[in-house]
C-alpha cells in the first residue's frame, strides 16, 4: 500500500504538463503514471498543478541572536505557507555561523523546529580560509557565504586578498553579496538624512558592478564556483551574460515586482534593503535577464526586520524584507501576465538550485527523488495582507497587492504541511543532502 497518492493534478515532468497520478511511498516517489492500488491516503490536485518542491536559496532566518525578529521555526512557517519545500539560510547571525561548532550548534536549533528541509551557508571570514576548505561532507552545508560588502562583524570580508583566500580554499560554491565596500564608505556623504530615496544613491550601480568584476575575476583565477546574490543593475546582467559557467546568479521577487521612485514613495523605508530597489532602466534589464534565461535561481532574500526598527528615521532604519512566503505568489502572478513561464520558474526555483549547488534527490518528480511537491492554483487569486504573514515581523512590501496564482498545498517527504494556507502537523524538517 502506498502511503499517499496525488492524482488529477496536471504535474510537471521533464519540462511538460501531464495528467498523471503520482504515488509516494516512505518519503519517496515510487510511482508516476495511472495508479489503481491503494493508498493511506490520497488527494485530488484536480484543476491544479503539481511542481516540484519549490526552494529558496536565500533567506536570513535571524537565529541565533535576534530571534524577537525571526527564528528557525517562524521562518520555516512561513516558507511553507508559502508553497516552500526546502530553505538555504545565511550566517549572519549573531554569533556568526563561522565556525564548525557555530554549525552544528544551527544543525541542533534546527532538528524537530524548522517545518521545512533546510541547509545553511558557512560563512567566510578573513581569517578562517582554513576551514573553507574542509566543508566539502559537511552535513547540512549548502556553500560559503561571501559578504563582499555590507556585513556586521567578521563577515565582512572587503581586502581583495582576503576574498582571493576564499576562493582559494573553497571546497563549495561561493555565495557572494556583492557590493563594493569602499566606493560605499565614499558614497556616505551622499546620505539624506530622513530621505531613503537616497539609498540607491549611496549604494551605487558603480557599487555593484565594482564588485561583480572583481568577484568573478578571482572566481575564474581559481577556477571556482561563485553565485552572485540578488543582481540589480543593468550593468551586472551585461556583464554576467559574458560571463557563465561557474558563474551563476539570481535576482529576487522583489526587484521585479518594484522600482524606484515609486517603491520610496509608497514604503519608505519598508522598501529599504541590500543592493537596493534601482529604477526602471535596471528593474527593465532585470526582466530581460529572466527572460531571456540569463539569471539561474530566483531567491526571496527574506530578511525580516520588526515594524518599530523598520521606521525609524533613515538611514538609522535597517535594510531587508520578508519574501520566503510571497516569492511563489509574486512569481505565479508574473506567470499570468506573460512576463515568463512556468518551465522557467520551476527551472529558477526547483531545477537550477539542484545544479548549482549538487543537490541530492530533489527538484524533480522523478521516481526515487524525494516526495518534495509546490501544489499551485494558477487561477486562484489571493490579496497579500501584514496579518496573514506567518513571519515575526507581520508585514510585507506587498500588503494589499493581489496576485493571480497562488500555492494551495506543500509536500515534504510525502507529509502535506500546508493545506489552503494552513500550517499542518509538527515541524519534520530535515538537512538537505548534498552530492
């Protein structure tokens, strides 16, 4: 007897729709096809499509440290509210995940509390290139995280030779932030106080591509892999378009669903974050990228920051935005109005993440793969609103926008977690494996 059958779904299988049943058995895909056997139980996905399971490969979780404004069990409810199977958090936490120890004491915060599956970066310091190199079997380690610019603590890594340490030494792909930290520190100036349009100003395209450069320059020195984070510029998507192979990079909901002025004048400061939302030439260019199947993932860069600290007084205000629950919605929404297709989305958020960064038995419905599944209602719109926003903070960029397309249902190891925006059963989530 199977455990769970899904059937009358319109699944996506090797780059096409079919109407086939799929059958789960101890957590995995066993069967794809008509079935007629018995099962514990079974779920009618009619007038619905079946993805695999969907994964964000950029989200800031706050855990350990500031966990009034996130943790690993809030955050990993709202991944799964919204239709997200499996997260990669960052190691900007406090203290950093910079250490094996600082590791695996994530790994135990994380066992029997995070409903999702869940990898975690390793964050690069100047001084522990050493240990970079020995991350290769590390259980539960997704890749290094590089912050090129704008970092707390000793995550900051701005010499140009402590990043070629880095990817010297890397025995994973290298996430990079991107951003130019002393063209940032010469931009300071050009902060208004109380006035966050500024803030692209201050962290200047110049800052972006500036860094890409010389990201990918030692990227390609060493002959090792680098996935730049949340691309913004035109400049950058020029450039990185001459650029693949080992470079890979991702842009998020958020700078294809806003621009500049307009987000500024609307949020204020709720649309502040790390690069920032630029104008329309750059958000255009961005859509170009995805279009034309330039970028490779698509990540939320969820960052959720408390409502009292988000109004404060620019520049006082911090950067970032929750996403991990509305990246599906927003990019669904997109789908509806033409600006890609579905065989693109499931490339950005199941296929490609497998890819790049060697993962074990998802991003597929294939036999034997993990029974990992993103249950979407393409005609189903829904009306993002702060109270419905399972992340700490209670609030998104996106609060009263509709968006046509929505996830219904989220499967993890066969076991639904989420029915029709509700949070089923307890936390089960478990580290990613990597090849």
């Amino acid at each position: 007897m199977l455990d769970l059958i899904i059937k009358n779904g319109s699944c996506f299988i090797n780059g096409e729709l079919k109407d086939l049943d799929i059958g789960v058995k101890n957590g995995k895909i066993k069967k794809i096809g008509i079935i007629s056997e018995e099962a514990k139980e079974i779920y009618d996905a009619k007038n619905q499509t079946v993805l695999p399971g969907c994964i964000d490969t950029q989200t800031h979780f706050r855990e350990p440290g500031s966990t009034d404004t996130e943790d690993l069990n809030s955050g990993s409810r709202a991944a799964v509210a919204g239709g997200i199977t499996a997260v990669f958090e960052m190691p900007n936490t406090n203290p950093p995940t910079a250490n094996k120890v600082e590791f695996q004491k994530k790994l135990d915060l994380a066992k029997n509390r995070m409903y999702c599956n869940y990898a975690f970066y390793f964050g690069a310091t100047a001084d522990n290139a050493n240990e970079l190199a020995d991350l290769k079997n590390l259980i539960g380690c997704c890749g290094i995280k590089l912050f090129a610019g704008s970092s707390t603590g000793n995550l900051l890594v701005a010499d140009e030779k402590d990043i070629e340490k880095v990817f010297q030494n890397s025995s994973k792909v290298v996430a990079v932030h991107s951003e130019d930290e002393e063209i940032l520190n010469i931009n300071k100036k050009l902060i208004k106080k109380g006035d966050v349009h500024s803030h692209p100003i201050w962290r200047s395209d110049e800052c972006a591509i500036s860094s890409t450069r010389r990201i990918v320059k030692i990227a390609e020195r060493y002959n090792k892999k680098a996935h730049i984070l949340h691309i913004t510029t035109k400049q950058e998507i020029d450039f990185l378009s001459q650029h693949k192979g080992n470079i890979t990079f991702e842009i998020t909901p958020q700078h294809l669903t806003i621009y500049a002025p307009d987000c500024y004048d609307n949020l204020g400061t709720y649309a502040q974050m790390n690069p920032p939302i630029r104008d329309k030439s750059h958000y255009d260019r961005l859509w170009y990228a995805v279009k034309n199947n330039l970028n490779d993932t698509i990540g939320s860069d969820h960052a959720p920051h408390l409502k009292v600290n988000k109004e404060k007084e620019y520049p006082n205000s911090p950067s970032g935005m929750p996403g991990v629950q509305t990246l599906i919605p927003v990019m669904l929404n997109h789908i509806n109005n033409g600006k890609l297709t579905l065989n693109q989305l499931v490339n950005l958020v199941c296929e490609n993440p497998v890819k790049i960064f060697g993962i074990k038995n998802k991003g597929f419905i294939k036999e034997e793969f993990d029974a990992d599944f993103t249950i979407v209602d393409m005609n189903k719109t829904i009306e993002i609103k702060n109270e419905n926003i399972e992340s700490k903070c209670k609030w998104s960029p996106f609060n009263g926008f509709k968006f046509k397309g929505t996830p219904t249902h989220t499967i993890i190891s066969g076991n639904i977690k989420m029915k029709n925006g509700e949070i089923i059963g307890e936390p089960s989530g478990k580290p990613i494996g990597f090849f």
